[in-house]
C-alpha cells in the first residue's frame, strides 16, 4: 500500500489492486483444501463509455474439472464470501459499499447501503432474545405502505430478506420499516448484531450509530452480496484494468473539469489506501483462526 501512495493518481490502481492480490496468496495458504490459484480469475468486459457501466467478468471454475480456481474465487470461497453469478458492473459494486455510495453523481440510480438501528427497547436484550431481535431500517424512500417498503427490502437487499421471522410482526412509520431479524449465522457465537457478517457497524468520530445494510450486486433473486473484502477485490480489479489497458479513457475520467466520476475514482483510491489494509488483516487473521480450529 505504501507504494500506493507514492504513485500518481493515473497509476495508482495498479499497486493497489495487487497489493490485494497478493495478500490474497495469504488467505488461500490458511485453507488447507484449495490449490493455489494461478490466474486473477476475472476479466473486464470491453469498456462502457460511461466508466461506472463497465462490467467485471468472474470466471467460474467449471464443475468437475481439476483446474485450479481463479484467485477471486478461490478467496472468495476461503472466506464464505458470495462469488456473483453474473457480471456486476463498477457503479453497482461502489454503490453498494456505505463509504463511496454518497460520492456517486447525483443522478446515479443504483440502490444504496440502507441504516439499520436496533429497536431501543430492545437494544439490551439484543444478546440473548432467541437469536432474534428486532431492527429497523430506514429507507431511502417513502413507501407507499408496509408491502413496498417489504418487497422493496426482498427485491433489493437479499442478505436480510430471507431472515426476517415474520412478516405479520413488520411495522411502518414514514420511510422507516421495523421487523424481527434473525441473526443467527455460523461464527456468530457472541448472539450480538456486532457479529452479524452482513451488517457493517456505522461508525463516525469513534462513535457507534447502528449499522449498514448492503444491496445486492447483481439482478439475480436471493444471492447474497460479496463481503466488503471481495466487493472492493473487484472494484480494485476493474479500475486497474482501466488504468492498464484503457489509459487515454482513465486519464479523461479523472479530469474533474469534464469528468462527473472523477471526485468519486479519487475517493475510491482514497478509501481503498485506508480501508482495505483493514479488511485485509481482518480477513488473514479469520482465515487463521479456521485454519486452527481444523487442525484441532
């Protein structure tokens, strides 16, 4: 990542995305049943003149083959993440992550990371009610009743639709919905929304306000979103690839005075330099721990 950034803005994807990559080799060494990958495992679809419509391809393994897996893949499924079954585009993968969704151009109509607060009443039984407790979710909209705000959340946002108890106990209040969750997952151990994979702890000046809710990546029914981890893998992949193959296009999407992406590719570099160090160690140290449970 120091390399990063010392690389100017044109450049600087590069060692980013193979920074990731790298650590990547990490991960697939913890996970004792993968061969090691010999290929990134993705392509980039021939470039949308709009940049954030460009596609990234991820190349699925064949079943009943003895080919090794291509490196997203084969981290993906180290870390249980979901690999996407069709092509997700590079606007929906950065809409979907709560740190670069609010930097999209403002006609932008990729769905968004919504806000999840613990109901008050219940936030101090959280821990020990059944696995379950009960959220609410404030939407980016006003619904015009409980079932399109219900069948906005089941269209949209796949990782808390199959989890909700009982839709009969949902409740409206202007553009806020409330339901039963269960947070009842493998890992989770502790029983606490802390620990639930698909929430991300909202935080801001080292304070804690609720939790993010990610939309799904691509237009396919009941599949879940790629963690964080793997959602910026790709993003990183494609605006390397841009950077690489496609220089005259990148370099014009980053001019600021005729570029409407061009704050939001310099926050994209930005966040990445700070977030995805984290996630990476996050992600080693759960590889380990699996990696130490097996051999128990």
């Amino acid at each position: 990542m120091r390399a990063s950034e010392a690389t100017g803005r044109a450049a600087r994807p590069l060692p980013l995305f193979y920074s990731v990559s790298q650590a990547g080799k990490a991960i697939e060494a913890c996970c004792q049943d993968l061969q090691e990958s010999t290929s990134h495992g993705l392509r980039l679809s021939t470039i949308n003149p709009a940049i954030l419509e460009t596609e990234i391809e991820v190349q699925r393994r064949r079943p009943a083959t003895s080919a090794p897996r291509g490196r997203f893949e084969s981290v993906s499924r180290c870390l249980q993440s979901q690999v996407p079954s069709r092509n997700p585009t590079l606007g929906v993968l950065i809409a979907s992550l709560p740190e670069l969704a609010p930097f999209l151009p403002s006609q932008s109509q990729h769905q968004q990371p919504l806000l999840v607060y613990i109901d008050a009443p219940l936030l101090a039984f959280a821990r020990v009610v059944n696995d379950v407790v009960r959220i609410c979710v404030a939407l980016d909209f006003e619904p015009q009743g409980l079932d399109q705000a219900l069948r906005h959340l089941f269209e949209h946002y796949p990782d808390v639709a199959g989890r909700i108890e009982n839709t009969q106990e949902a409740r409206l209040s202007a553009n806020e919905v409330s339901f039963l969750l269960n947070i009842e997952e493998p890992g989770n151990r502790e029983r606490s929304p802390d620990h639930i994979s698909f929430l991300i702890p909202n935080v801001s000046q080292n304070m804690h306000y609720g939790y993010w809710l990610r939309p799904s990546v691509v237009d396919v029914q009941g599949e879940r979103v790629p963690t964080p981890l793997m959602t910026w893998w790709l993003i990183l992949y494609g605006l390397s690839m841009l950077a690489r193959y496609y220089p005259t296009e990148w370099i014009a999407a980053l001019d600021p005075d005729s570029s409407e992406v061009a704050v939001l590719l310099d926050q994209c570099m930005s966040e990445a330099m700070r977030r995805v160090p984290m996630l990476m160690l996050d992600a080693i140290a759960a590889a380990e721990r699996s990696f130490a449970d097996v051999d128990k």
